[in-house]
C-alpha cells in the first residue's frame, strides 16, 4: 500500500513530460484526488498495479492468521494440511495469482481465463481430501501464467530476476535448510516479488493513461502551491 499511496509508481520524468506537454490542465478535474494526510497520492493508480495491490490485500489476513496462530498450534501433517486456515491461505495464493496475471498483462481478456483456472485450483482446496503434491503444481502453474506475460514482452532481465527469485523461495520451502527458520526465509525472500512486478506493471501500455493523469495532477498541485 505504500507503493500506491506514495505514488513510487509515478516518476519524476512522468511529471516532468507533463509539465512540458501541458501548462493548462483543468484545476477542477475530477480525476485528481487531494487530501492533506496523503501528499503524495496525486491520482488513482493504474489497474494493473492496483490488481496486485489487491491481491496483496486479499490474501494477506489469510496468510497472517494461518501463520500466526495454526501453523504453531497444529502438529505436522494432516491435522495442519486440512486445517481450514491453510486452506483458506492457498487458496488464497490463487487469487493474487489471478490479480498479478492482470498487473503483468494488462490484458483483461488474459485476467479472465487466468481466473478461470485459478477458481478451479482454489475450489480443490475445499474437497474431503488434499493432494498437496498435485496443488502444488497448480501453485506453480498460476506463477507461470502470470510470468508468461513478461516472457512475451521479452522482458528477459525481469522474468529472469523473478525466476530467481521464485527459484530460492522454492529452495526454501521444499528442502528446508535451515531447519524450522527456513519458512520464515521464504517468505522473506517472496517479499520482494510484489515491487519487481508493480514496477513492471507502471511500463504497461495500459498504465500509461493513469500515468499521465497522474502526472498532470502533480503537476496542478505543485502549480498551486507555488501561487500567492
């Protein structure tokens, strides 16, 4: 939420292209947005990085509830597998894998049928019996799709920080090297996943609309604020 609420996905050189194409932009417009207790929130975001923001979101109390409580309170095995907050939390991790594949394409048509196989992966989180091994490549396929997007564009150097990245989270998870912290590594190593994808997400030709917008409205308040 800092990311958005900071607009960080707002450059200066965003600013400064609108300042240089438009000194006239309407002080009225209803797209601006201007409250005192957040400076820098010049505009909404644009949706792709919104959508992951919402993922984000949307997962997290699951995430936090599941970690917090059950993953310490229940033993190893079944009774934490199909335990309702784990549940909840990987099929969870399906929904923002659908609103990431949204902030990495840009594409509404390729959110849609992402969502379609994300829903049917979360749903098989709620039948009588877990497959955890066949879940787990569902996970990796809904990475994938979201990845596949930014491999398109051949945005090599950040589908291959991603791939990285994922790569030691996984090393993390499946192999646990470092005894009962190796989970807690994991999720710090996933941490930084979320800011590579919502600054890939502010290069999207769907972004640059918002963007632009944005800019103007930095631009109109700065203006202001330097009238008499």
């Amino acid at each position: 939420m800092y990311f958005i609420l900071s607009s960080l996905w707002l450059s200066d050189d965003d600013i400064a292209r609108a300042t240089i194409e438009d000194q006239t932009y309407e002080v009225g417009n209803d797209e601006c947005v201007n409250l005192s207790f957040l400076p820098k929130f010049y505009a909404a975001p644009p949706a792709p990085v919104f959508a992951i923001a919402i993922g984000i979101i949307l997962h997290f109390p699951f995430s936090f509830l599941y970690h917090w409580k059950y993953a310490i309170e229940l033993p190893p095995g079944l009774p934490r597998i199909g335990h309702w907050s784990r549940r909840l939390d990987h099929c969870f991790i399906h929904v923002i894998s659908s609103c990431i594949s949204l902030g990495t394409s840009g594409n509404w048509n390729y959110f849609y049928i992402c969502s379609l196989f994300n829903l049917d992966c979360a749903m098989r989180h709620f039948r009588k019996t877990i497959f955890p091994r066949r879940n787990q490549i569902r996970l990796a396929l809904s990475i994938f799709l979201y990845a596949v997007p930014i491999l398109m564009r051949g945005e090599m150097v950040v589908f291959l920080q991603l791939f990285l990245l994922m790569g030691i989270a996984g090393w993390f998870f499946i192999t646990y090297p470092i005894g009962g912290w190796s989970h807690a590594a994991f999720h710090v190593v996933i941490a930084f996943v979320p800011p590579l994808l919502m600054k890939e997400a502010c290069n999207l030709f769907a972004s640059q609309h918002q963007i632009q917008v944005a800019a103007k409205c930095a631009m109109m308040k700065d203006l202001l604020s330097r009238a008499p």
